[in-house]
C-alpha cells in the first residue's frame, strides 16, 4: 500500500513518527560522536600526560561505531538522503514515487531479513564474552538487528507516508 492509497489519518500517523524517529536518530548520532570523540580524547590525554592507559577503550569505540553506521543508515532512509541514482529517473513524477515505493518495499524484505539473521547469529554467540570488557557476545550484533529492524520500519514509514517531498534545511522542497 503506497503512501496514495493509505488512509489520511495513516499518511499523517506515519510522517509524524517518521519526523520524530528523524530527530531522535539526529540527536542519537551526535551523543554518539561526542562520546566517542571524548573517549578518544580521554585515551589521548591518559596516555601521554600520566603514561597510563585504558584497556577496553577500543572495543567501546567499535561497539560505538557500529551503532552509529546503523543508526545513520536508519536515518539516511527515514530521510531519502540515501545514495540515489537520479539518471534513471531525473524528473519528479508518479514514476519516480513507483519506483521509490519499490525501493521501499525492498528495504522492508531486506530490513526484516537482516534482522532476523542477526537475531540467528545473537543466539549462536550466547556463550561468548566479548574481549576485555567481558560482556556477552550479543551485544556486538545487536546493532545489527537493530539496524535491519529500524531500516524496514523506516521502509515502511516512508511507504505509507506517500510521496511527499522533505524539505531540505533552506525550506526548498527535496527533488
């Protein structure tokens, strides 16, 4: 069902949470950079000035990353600032908006696909422990599903919000 045939209290549901996911998904990878610029810092200045390190340091900064690269793709989607190939398709019309539909769908299949194999892969390191920090091995793929989850939710958002046009941050409207 694509954003047209949706009803309109369902258009508008859906561009609410999608407005709202794309302002918590901001400020989500902003806390995150800063958190990892900080512990990036805080290693910096414990190993140069009292010649003293900490050991589980790296391994919180690629939990971090990892949170960050699924974060940002939920919310390139939620935003339709993802790469796109405009050549095919230059002109905005009902076209465009099939084809973005199109595209949608797929990422719902692909998102709930991703997420049910992380989910797979959660239960088979169950036992693990993850280096120096010493916590479940879970919690390295759990950024995982968590991304597959918010891409379809993200698909599907943008879907039933139909084809309307995002602004970009001057007030023009997005091609």
């Amino acid at each position: 069902m694509s954003g047209a045939l949706a009803p309109h209290w369902l258009r508008t549901g859906a561009a609410r949470l999608r407005r709202l996911l794309l302002q918590l998904t901001r400020h989500g990878l902003g806390a995150g950079l800063a958190f990892m610029a900080g512990l990036a810092v805080l290693q910096v200045v414990l190993r140069y000035v009292f010649a003293d390190s900490i050991t589980w340091v790296e391994e919180i900064s690629v939990l971090v990353l990892l949170w960050l690269a699924w974060i940002g793709a939920i919310h390139l989607w939620l935003d339709r600032s993802h790469i796109a190939v405009d050549l095919l398709l230059p002109d905005a019309g009902p076209r465009r908006d099939l084809v973005a539909s199109v595209f949608d769908l797929a990422a719902i299949a692909g998102g709930l696909a991703l997420a049910w194999a992380a989910e797979t892969t959660l239960a088979a390191f169950g036992g693990v422990l993850y280096g120096s920090v010493e916590w479940p091995g879970e919690v390295k793929y759990l950024p995982v599903l968590v991304g597959g989850a918010g891409i379809a939710l993200a698909g599907l958002l943008n879907l039933l919000a139909g084809p309307d046009r995002l602004e970009q941050a001057d007030g023009t409207e997005r091609p």
